[in-house]
C-alpha cells in the first residue's frame, strides 16, 4: 500500500487468520493496546508480553522486525533501549481492523432480498490467477455457487469487487448486476452451495467452547485472555459471510459467539489495559 507518496504497511489478509505466530499475535496486541494507549513502548515490554504466549524473545524480536519492516513501526533508540512507535499509515490500518473487529457480528442484518452478482471466469491452465481471486473474494465475503459466479447479499461489496479485480487486472473480463432470486431452485441451497456455513459453525462452537468458562484472576492472565480473545475473534471477519438471518440455520452459533465476545471483552477491558500500562511503565 502506498500512503502520502511512502510505502506503507502492505496488509495481509492470510496473516490476519494465521494461527498464532509470533507476527500475528504482535498484530493483535499491537491492535489491542499499542493503538489506544497511543504511546511509543519499549522492546521488553512487547518481549515480555508475547513470552505470556511461550514466544521466545528471539522470535519476538524477529516479528518487531519484520513488522517494522513492512511499515507498521517506527523506531527510536535511547542507548541500548528501543522504543516502538505505530507509522502513521500502520495507525491507520490498525484502527480500519479494530473497526471491523468490535463491530462484526452487531450490525443491522436487514435485507432487501437483492443478490450482488459477479461473472468472473478465468481459464484453468492459470491456476495461479484462479487462486488469487478465489482467495480474495472469499475474503471479501463473496461464495461461490459454481464455476465462474460469484454472489454476495451485501451490494455495497462491488467497491470491494472492483479494487479486487482491478488489481487483479480482470475487470475487463468480469460483469456484475443485481438481482433478486427467481423461481427456479431453492435459494438456500444456493447459499449452501457458495459457503461452507458448517464449518463456519464449527470454529464458532470452538470459540465458544474455549471462552465461555474461562475465567482468569491475575492481572497477566487477565492480559492474557483479552489477547486470546480478540485473537482468536478477530479471525471471524474472513470467514463468515454475515448473511442475513433468513439465510441461517436455526440456532446459528454465530450470534451467541458474538455476544459471547462482547461480554467477555468488556468485562476484561478495564483490568488487562491497567495490567498493559503497568507493564509499559517499568
């Protein structure tokens, strides 16, 4: 990404549902306390909390790095001590993520019934090529019935479409429209055709399973579970479509993960930034 003529942070979508990783984990801490606190914080401090989630110091010093290095973080020495502060382009991503991560699953799912529609084919011997859009487009909520058509319930997903493809350089060969479902078929198994919604249900029941009675007393596991949490959710916003509820199984787990998550990250908030502001101050 470039901002303000500088290369920027280049955002990373498949490190943003990686597992826990040393870089990926540093991103939601980053996320979860270096943004709000809106100070610059020390090595040993980011050192010490990762170590919380049995990173080594060698690999957390590498995911600082290689964070810097791709435009997220500035640096400041003072002696032997480096100081880390958020790039003006890596404040802005993170705030667009912290966005859409507090906000996922709470918004107004009213739906007008209308089917954003994209008829993109590209050939089989550019397999390549083919990864890349499936990859991407399913990132941006879209499921695919069958080859070549892509659908989503969301219309205002075309901004989202367009800059896919346009950098994908297949806007040329692509079509889109609205519409409404017809009379052939069942529009369920359309949707059950394009999303995997079992398996979505899946990593819902597992997040609640692991959360629901966790329930920490020091101040480092407290840090600890509000890091997992927001972790572990912040996985959520690539691979559920947020269809509307008309379009869900009875009983869809998804809405108690998502109260779920708002009640424990409220709960946790107060104490885990206090234990985060104790340990950036020694």
């Amino acid at each position: 990404m470039v901002a303000d003529g500088q290369s920027g942070p280049v955002v990373s979508r498949r490190r943003e549902v990686s597992g826990g990783s040393a870089r990926s984990l540093l991103t939601t801490v980053l996320g979860e306390f270096v943004l709000p606190a809106g100070e610059p914080v020390w090595t040993s401090t980011l050192v010490d909390v990762l170590a919380l989630f049995d990173v080594e110091e060698k690999a957390a010093r590498q995911a600082l790095a290689r964070t810097a290095a791709e435009g997220w973080l500035t640096s400041d020495r003072f002696g032997r001590r480096v100081r880390w502060r958020l790039s003006p382009p890596g404040r802005r991503l993170l705030a667009e993520g912290a966005d859409r991560i507090y906000g996922f699953g709470s918004g107004d799912r009213a739906w007008d019934g209308r089917w954003l529609v994209l008829l993109v084919s590209v050939p089989e011997a550019m397999r390549d090529l083919r990864h890349k859009l499936r990859t991407r487009l399913s990132w941006a909520g879209f499921g695919s019935p069958t080859a070549g058509v892509w659908i989503t319930p969301h219309p205002d997903a075309e901004a989202d479409a367009k800059l896919i493809l346009d950098e994908l350089d297949l806007s040329s060969q692509a079509m889109s429209f609205l519409a409404n479902y017809g009379a052939l078929g069942q529009e369920r198994d359309m949707v059950a055709s394009a999303w995997n919604l079992t398996e979505v249900a899946t990593k819902y029941d597992t997040f609640i399973r692991d959360f629901t009675s966790l329930d920490p007393t020091s101040p480092n596991e407290i840090l600890r579970a509000q890091t997992m949490l927001v972790h572990e959710w912040r996985r959520f916003p690539f691979l559920d479509p947020q269809l509307p509820a008309e379009l869900l199984p009875a009983k869809w787990s998804g809405t108690t993960a998502t109260a779920l998550f708002n009640a424990k990250h409220h709960h946790w908030r107060a104490q885990a930034r206090d234990r985060w502001t104790e340990l950036a101050t020694e």
